[in-house]
C-alpha cells in the first residue's frame, strides 16, 4: 500500500467540501416551483457541482484506496449541517453534534485500519 500524505487528505475534504455544495444549491432549487426560471438556476448549480465532482472524484481515487475514499466521503454530512447553520439558520442539535462526532471516529477506525491490514 502506498503512503498517503497530509495533502491528499486535504484535497479529498476539499473534494468532499465541494461536492456538499449539491446540498446547497438543491435545497434552494427546492423553494421555487418545479421548472420556474429561479428552479433551473439553481438546479444548473446541481448539475455544475456534480459534473466538477465527477471529474474530481477520479483524482480521488488516483490517491486513495476505494475504501477510505468512501468513508471519507460520509463527511459531506458535516458540511450538510454547516451550510444549514450558516444559511438557513438551522439549529446545532446535540444529535447532529453526536452525528458528526461518530462520523468523523468512522473515518479515523477505517483509516487506520487499512494501514493495519496491509502490513
């Protein structure tokens, strides 16, 4: 197995942090009606992010084995909950807190795990 550096970790939560933005722009395509001009805008964001993701996803896979890619992937949660804070003013609730906790100690377990197995 070869070695994964700090920087790969960042740019596949950098990936990951983009790719949550399909969120973003569906849960705003979803306040107007189906078609509406102001529903195609956003929906056009949908498909933007996703076609950029696609792309970006396949670098993943370049640096990371299949399994840590996705359990990293489980993360795009995190950032699910930080666009509802900071957009629609979403509550912090102490499940989304203990949510995030067992998704960030997910990822640490396969993580390391992987290193593990391969010695």
């Amino acid at each position: 197995m070869k070695k994964v550096k700090i920087k790969n970790y960042l740019f596949i939560h950098i990936v990951f942090f983009w790719y949550s933005g399909v969120g973003f722009f569906s849960k705003n395509a979803a306040a107007y009606k189906f078609l509406s001009l102001n529903f195609i805008k956003w929906y056009m964001g949908v498909i933007v992010v996703m076609g950029v993701y696609a792309i970006l996803w396949q670098q993943v896979l370049k640096r990371f084995s299949l399994t840590i890619a996705y359990a990293n992937k489980s993360i795009v949660m995190m950032w699910s909950v930080f666009w509802g804070i900071l957009f629609w003013q979403e509550k912090i609730t102490v499940g989304k807190i203990a949510g995030t906790l067992f998704i960030i100690i997910g990822i640490i377990f396969v993580a390391n795990g992987e290193k593990n197995e391969f010695k």
